[in-house]
C-alpha cells in the first residue's frame, strides 16, 4: 500500500529592496532557493535575474514560474496543484518580503486552506527598517499602504492618521508611488501640525540609505527633493 504524497512547502522568499543589496538576505534564502523549482513572482524576468544573481550556475531552464497579473491576480489553482503535487513552491515578491504591501497574502492563504506548510524566510522589510531607525512608537503602528491620490480625500485622510496617532500615541506608516513622493511630502507639511514628527526613510539597505525624522517644522525648513526613490513615510502626532 503506497503512503498518502504530502503536500509541498510554500517558501516566502525575500528578495533585495536596493539593487545588489544581496548581502541583506539571510543564509536560508540561498539555501532553499537550490532546492525549490516551483516559483510565483510578480515579474519573472527579475526573479530569474535574483536567482541568477544568488546562484551564477542554476540552470533556469529546469525551473517552473507563474507569474502574478496585475490585475487578475494569482493562478489560485496552479498553486493548489504544486502543492498538492508535493511541489515546493517559492513566493518572491518585487521587493522586500512577500505578503506584506503586495499581493502574496492571497497565495499564503490558499496555502494554508490546502494543509501545506508556510515557510517565511528572514529578509529585508523596508517598513520594519524604516520604523526600527525612526525613534517613533515601535509599541503601537499601523500600516495603512498608499493614501488618496485627489483631493480633498488625501487631505484628509491624512488629518485622521495624524490625529489618530495623537490619540493613540501610534507610529502610522504609508508609502506612495515613488513618481508622487514629493507631492505626497508637501502635502504631509501642509496638513500636519508643526510639532508632529515625520521619518522619510528612503533607498534603504543601499549605500545612500537615508532614514531621518524631523518634526514638520524643521522638515519645512529645507525641504528634500525625494525623486523617484521608493520611499516610506512615518508620523507621530
């Protein structure tokens, strides 16, 4: 009598959040990524690029990789396949760790509902990085992703966060699409009040790394030119 195949490992495989930041990743990333053959990505040209980075002799043409639309989302059914194949399956998001501020949580799901085993591996999280460095409540914080693009909903939602940080005496956090981080800079400084203080944390793990939190009226200043640089910004009322 044949025993009952056991469903595949699902791996949360961080990738760098700073280009040829590889010395950011943990040992375990390198080592399970010799072994698993099975990938989702958000972009396979730049996952296979990662891996080739990782591992210069991999033969790429042995593996496997669906790549998650953008607008339709994952192959849930691919997944469940993999798994229940006894595949082990390898989640790499564009940036950073997988499942937080993109759309990996819906894969993780689906992995749990089918029994598999969720393996997250230590990685960076520029969120994490950002609010460790910023001095601000590592207690109590919330990440809220982007705000309102138009006005008057980015206003305020911006006057709630900063007064539910007042009340709360919690870190909140958000990120924007780096095109518009200057504009969503000046419109911090223009709804938040003088004394709450805001982190900028920007390229970090990159050799120009920058993570400074000032008050907005010391922001206000010598305001910085953020550029396109994906960015993370933080409050405290």
């Amino acid at each position: 009598m044949t025993s009952k195949l056991e469903n595949g490992i699902l791996y949360l495989l961080p990738t760098p959040i700073a280009d040829d930041a590889l010395y950011s990743l943990s040992m375990e990333v390198a080592s399970h990524t010799t072994e698993v053959t099975h990938y989702f990505a958000e972009n396979v040209r730049t996952a296979r690029r990662f891996l080739r980075a990782l591992h210069p002799h991999l033969n790429l043409e042995k593996l496997h990789f669906s790549e998650i639309d953008k607008h339709s989302g994952p192959d849930i059914a691919l997944l469940r396949e993999w798994l229940k194949k006894g595949y082990n399956v390898g989640l790499m998001s564009e940036a950073g760790c997988p499942g937080i501020a993109d759309p990996g949580a819906e894969l993780v799901a689906v992995a749990h509902k089918v029994g598999a085993r969720v393996v997250p591996l230590t990685g960076p999280n520029s969120l994490m990085l950002a609010l460790m460095a910023s001095g601000l409540n590592g207690q109590s914080f919330a990440f809220n992703g982007y705000l309102p693009v138009k006005e008057p909903a980015r206003s305020k939602r911006i006057k709630e966060l900063e007064a539910r940080s007042q009340k709360e005496h919690q870190t909140q956090i958000f990120i924007e699409t780096p095109y518009r981080n200057d504009a969503l800079l000046a419109d911090l400084l223009k709804n938040c009040s003088l004394k709450t203080r805001i982190c900028l944390g920007q390229n970090i793990t990159a050799h120009d790394e920058m993570i400074v939190t000032k008050t907005a009226a010391e922001w206000q200043k010598q305001i910085p030119k953020l550029g396109k640089t994906p960015a993370v910004f933080l409050l405290l009322g």
